[in-house]
C-alpha cells in the first residue's frame, strides 16, 4: 500500500474538502480528482482546540471545522472555476450542504 502524497493545486480539477471533529481536534483535508479519477490530497490541517472550544456540541464542532478549513484554505476555493462540495460525517449538517 502507498503512502498518500500531497499534490500540486489544479484550479481546473474537481474539488472537495473533507472535515471531522473528535474529541478535542478539528482537522480537515482539501482533495482534487485528478486525471486517474482518484481523489488526491492537496493540502490538510489538524487543530487542537482551546479549553472554551472542547465543549462545544458536536454539530458546533463540526461547524467549527468546516469554517477553520475555508478560511485556512480561501485562497485555494476563491475564484474556482465550478463549485466544490464540503463532506462532514455529522448528518445535522446536511442542511448547510443543500443551501
């Protein structure tokens, strides 16, 4: 089995980005689909959260998640050419997804 290896931004190529909350981290993955159609990793982020941030619900975690990852990565997702999906595996949140 290989070893994911980060990838060069492709503005042109489908993209999604990938957020979790557990425990007492947030983190996230920025994908593209590549001319192989597989996902490949671009860029990712782990977080430890502070004190006050620890107990938050779940869902405001997750939320946390997904806002730290667009404005670590607004850089990346500004001016895209289509538009890009955010996957979350906490279903309160589908509702953001359908906006």
């Amino acid at each position: 089995m290989q070893k994911p290896i980060l990838m060069v931004w492709e503005p042109n190529c489908p993209t999604h980005l990938e957020v979790d909350a557990l425990g007492y981290t947030i983190g996230g993955v920025l994908l593209q689909k590549l001319d192989d159609s597989l996902w490949h990793p671009v860029t990712f982020r782990s977080q430890f959260m502070i004190k006050a941030k620890q107990i938050y619900k779940i869902y405001n975690k997750e939320m946390l998640a997904i806002i730290c990852a667009l404005e670590n990565w607004q850089h990346y997702l500004k001016g895209l050419p289509q538009s890009f999906d955010i996957i979350s595996n906490y279903q309160n949140l589908a509702y953001w997804h359908t906006l």
